[in-house]
C-alpha cells in the first residue's frame, strides 16, 4: 500500500509518499480501507518536535511512529477475531491515535473501539474532518459546563476546534463571542457566533467584558490576561495553541485556581466511542457540522501540513486518499 512516511523530525518535506506492507487486522482489530484522513495540530506538532514534549513520548532523536494522521474515515475491509460492532462494507470514522495512528495511509489496523458508523449526510471526507477536533471542542465545555444563557468566548474560533467549540457551545444555549480575522468572521457568524471580534482590531483581554468561560484554542494572551476576563465561578480552559500557551496553562494554572472562585485549566481530549456517538447525534440535528478549508490528494500530503503549520486553515485540512 502507498503511505506517507516521515523517519526524522523536521519540515513538511520530511514527509515522503512510499510503499509500505498493507497490515494485517489482529484479534479485536479492523481493516480501514482509507478514504480521508484530516490533520490536526498534533499531527504538525509530532511532526516538527517543536515542544519538547513530543521527543519525550515520541522518540528522543527520531520518531517512533512514521506514519502520521489521527482522524480518518473509510471502509471496512477486513476484521480480526471476536469483532461483531461492524463487517466489511461498514461506514466508519474515528480517531486512531491512540491505537499507533497511520491515517495518512490506504489501509490502517485498528483496535473497533476507535470507531464508530459515518454520520449519515457526511460525505466521508466531512466524516475525516470531525473525530479530534469535535471530540476536542465536546470535552472541553463538557468540563466547563455552561449554563443556558452563559457568556462563552472562543479564542480561535476559525480553526478546527474553534469552528466545533461555537457551534457546540451554540447547541447548549451559551452567547458565544468569537475572536478570528477578519476574514473569517462571516463563517464564524454562520456558525452561530453572537459576536465576532477582529483580533487585530481589538485587543480582547483589554474590553473589560467578563466571560463565564474562555475556551483558549489559538493565539496567544497570557493565562493571567484571561483571569482578569473571567466573571465570578468562571472558566478557562486551554485546548490548543502553542508550547508557551501550553506551560503556562500547566505550570501557573491550578496556582492562579487557588483562594478564588476561578479555575484555569487544560483539556488534552481523548476521543472514545461516546464522544464519537455524541458528536453524530449533534450532526444528525444540524446542529455542528465540520468546515473544510483545503482538501489535498494523498500525494500532496506534505504540502497539506504546510498548509496546516501555516496557522491560517479555516476549519479542517482534509487528505483524500481515495
């Protein structure tokens, strides 16, 4: 089978298109046939070893896992032993990073339980771009919890967990202010934003508006800068951005929780078979669909994840792989 394969830490151009041998389903494993694959920041962040981190759980001096792609939506091709939750033929998508990952491929193996049927209305490319981001987005308010009526700012509401995180908070009666571009705003409104804030525009953390929760997706403000924003008993949480966004949400966020009714946190998702029901039934409802940006062949994968590193996708960089 062809797969996209990297053997080094690096640029895109590390990303090379080769020929591999198709795996072979073990018992409680399934055989996706692949049909698109869509990338995430993790993806470019295991890629370019540019936090530290990865290197630790990732490979010291070289990545452990070549084939990259966490998000995938295809076709049963084959299942191991004991597997009666599909058959060949079956529809599915999932998150596969936790079973080794290897989306960017046209065959992946499996464990069933990191799929789930394809929304029904989805094409399966619209299916790839859903499991991490929506799962993501899903968590993360689940863990924020806001009341009907609760003030929710999404910073970075134009990519791909921004995109879910306003149509979700829509969904649970939240008013949703939104932070992206300019040239974004009219998709954030049609997602359901009450309010679209130009972040070159206005500096947010400077309206003295108070929030209920803060959802910090992308672009950077210091933790403390969302600490003044939070109204009494509010929430930020940290689901995305950058290595500074990232320690600092870890190293000063449960010490600027204490002696106070405010929390600031973290959400690292890990998308499971009810996240993956959930996000169906909210797309069955019309109420979240997943926004593509760009939609790359397999062949032009690496050109895909510069895109991505890019920082300006609006919503999902898709790879069709057949």
């Amino acid at each position: 089978m062809n797969a996209i394969v990297y053997t080094r830490y690096g640029t895109p151009d590390e990303l090379v298109l080769r020929e591999v041998p198709t795996p072979e389903p073990g018992d409680g494993e399934v055989r996706v046939r692949v049909r698109a694959a869509s990338l995430n920041a993790a993806d470019w962040h295991l890629l370019t070893a540019d936090i530290p981190l990865v290197r630790l759980q990732s490979g010291l001096l070289r990545p452990r896992r070549r084939i990259l792609g966490m998000d995938v939506a295809g076709v049963v091709d084959a299942v191991g032993k004991g597997i009666t939750t599909c058959r060949p033929g079956d529809e599915v998508f999932g998150d596969v990073w936790g079973a080794g990952g290897g989306a960017l491929a046209q065959y992946v193996c499996v464990p069933a339980a990191c799929l789930a049927p394809a929304p029904r209305g989805l094409t399966l490319e619209q299916a790839a771009a859903v499991p991490l981001a929506g799962a993501t987005a899903l968590q993360a308010l689940r863990r924020a919890a806001p009341a009907k009526g609760d003030h929710v700012l999404v910073q970075g509401a134009a990519g791909g967990v921004g995109t879910f995180a306003v149509q979700i908070a829509k969904a649970l009666g939240a008013r949703v202010t939104a932070v992206c571009s300019a040239r974004n705003a009219d998709q954030a409104g049609e997602l359901g934003a009450d309010r679209v804030v130009d972040y070159a525009i206005t500096d947010v953390t400077a309206e003295g508006e108070r929030y209920d929760v803060i959802l910090g997706v992308n672009g950077y403000h210091p933790i403390r800068a969302y600490r003044r924003m939070l109204a009494p008993g509010g929430r930020y949480l940290m689901v995305g951005g950058g290595g500074r966004q990232m320690l600092e949400a870890l190293a000063l966020g449960r010490l600027l929780s204490l002696g106070g009714d405010r929390s600031l946190g973290f959400v690292t998702a890990k998308t499971g078979p009810e996240d993956l029901a959930e996000l169906t039934r909210l797309i069955g409802e019309g109420s979240v669909r997943p926004v593509i940006d760009r939609t790359f062949p397999l062949a032009e994968a690496a050109e895909a994840m510069r895109h991505l590193g890019g920082g300006h996708a609006r919503g999902k960089v898709v790879v069709a792989v057949e």
